[in-house]
C-alpha cells in the first residue's frame, strides 16, 4: 500500500517465486515506473500496480502486507498538516492481512520531543508522530502482534536525505546552467537541504515493524532492502528469524 516504485514488492517477488504481488499508489508516475521495472525483471505475470488512492481499494486480505512510509493515505490530507492518523492506517491494514499473515508497517517517529526547527518543515507540530510506545499501543489495539521492530539509525538517515538531494546534483550536474528548469531543480534542491537539519537528526526516526495479524498460522514473509528508503539491517540482511521467506 502506498507502494510508490514498487522496488520492494519486486524484490519481494523475485526472492518468493510462487508469491504474487500487487502494488497500490495514488501516484501514476510511480506505478508506471513500477510496471515498467515488473516487466524488465520477467515479474509482470506476478506483480498487478493500480494507481488509485490506497482507501479505496477492495478489501482482499493477503498473507503478507507492506506499508512504509504511507499511513496518510486513511488520514487527513497531509497538506491539513494534521497528526498523522496511525490508528486509522492500522485498522484498514488489518483487514488486508489475513489472520495469521504479516504485515511490514514503517512509519515516523519522535524519539524525543522535537525542537520546533526540526518540526517546522514538517507538519509544524510535536504530535505529527508518535513515541514508539505510543505507536506501539496503536499497534495492540489494531489486533497486531509485534514480531520485530528496528528503528533508523542516524547514519541512515543521512545516507538516504543524501542520496535523495543527489538526484538534483546529478540532473544540474548533466544539464545546462541556463536549462529552463535548472531553476526550479535548484529550489527543490535547497528545500529539501533546507528541511533536514543535521545537528537534530536524532529525534524524528522511522521505524519498520514486522506485525502478526490474529495467531492462528503462519503468512508469507518476505523482507528485502529497499533502495531510498529506511529498512534497517536486519531487513536487509534477513539475519532476523522472523524475516525469513518461507
Ligand atoms: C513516503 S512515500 C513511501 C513510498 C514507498 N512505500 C517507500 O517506502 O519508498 C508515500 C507513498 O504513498 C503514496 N500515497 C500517498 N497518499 C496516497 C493515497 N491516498 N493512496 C495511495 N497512495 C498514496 C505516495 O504517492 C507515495 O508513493
């Protein structure tokens, strides 16, 4: 849900072989790009992208469920610069998940009361996000267990702010001073500098939690490190137990 590229239900499906996907983005240039990666990996006969908003897909439960990064889509318009609704994200994800199954949930936290100037670019607000042991209630209290957690390190936070600024560096760097948009690539440039500062990066944390919905049998999990995105060590390296694909 909120799959964006898809690159993590793909590489999900490339290590599961008799696992279908389907990724769900309200962004059609994003599941055009995910389609277009399906097809150069030989996985579009198992991977479907619908580009339309997350809350109103069908309710089908699956064995496995990932959401990172997109709780917004059951809440207020991020725009409304509303607290991010984990409640509500949680409530619609267990009924995607079958009984049993797992869902890989990532989603902001505070690790401690933010400074207003690490809160402004975002919502502007302390309780945008949740303390983990709050979130982790919200957890309970949706009908999930937690399997595994880990949090962001700072040092991934820097590699991933720096490699998203990168893209811009990369286009100004093969394109002319004067390209009409060397303009507009330059502000977004700074904005996004501008929004993570570096002398506070210890206190918003994204946190990935690998949740058991009900407990009744085992789902499918499969758990690979996604390019651009906060999926910790033992995601990548599948070393956790729990984050076998079975
Ligand atoms: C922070 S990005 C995370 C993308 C991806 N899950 C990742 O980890 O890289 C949030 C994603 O949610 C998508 N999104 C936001 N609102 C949505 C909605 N109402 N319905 C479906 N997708 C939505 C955005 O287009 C974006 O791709």
């Amino acid at each position: 849900m909120g799959c964006g590229w898809g690159e993590l239900l793909l590489r999900v499906l490339t290590s599961a072989p008799q696992a279908r996907g389907r990724g769900v983005d309200s962004a059609s240039a994003s599941i055009d790009r995910a389609r277009q990666q399906a097809l150069t990996r030989g996985l579009l006969n198992r991977a479907t992208f619908d580009a339309m908003p997350g809350a109103e897909t069908q309710a089908r439960p699956a064995d496995a469920v990932i959401c990172i990064g997109a709780s917004q889509i059951w809440g207020p318009p991020v725009e409304d610069a509303q607290p991010l609704d984990y409640g509500a994200a949680l409530r619609a994800l267990r009924a995607l998940v079958l009984t049993g199954g797992r869902l890989v949930y990532g989603e902001a936290v505070w690790s401690a009361t933010p400074h207003p100037a690490a809160a402004a670019p975002l919502a502007g607000r302390d309780d945008e996000y949740l303390s983990t042991d709050a979130l982790r209630e919200q957890i309970r209290g949706a009908g999930f267990e937690v399997v595994d957690d880990a949090q962001a390190s700072v040092q991934e936070w820097d590699v991933f702010e720096a490699g998203y600024r990168d893209r811009f560096t990369r286009w100004l760097e093969a394109h002319d001073a004067h390209h009409p948009a060397a303009g507009q690539v330059r502000r977004r440039y700074e904005e996004q500098r501008v929004a993570y500062p570096p002398a506070r990066p210890g206190e918003l944390h994204v946190a990935i939690r690998e949740l058991r919905g009900g407990f009744l049998r085992d789902g499918v999990l499969a758990c690979i490190h996604e390019q651009r995105c906060f999926v910790p060590a033992w995601v990548v390296n599948s070393r956790s137990p729990s984050c076998r694909v079975r």
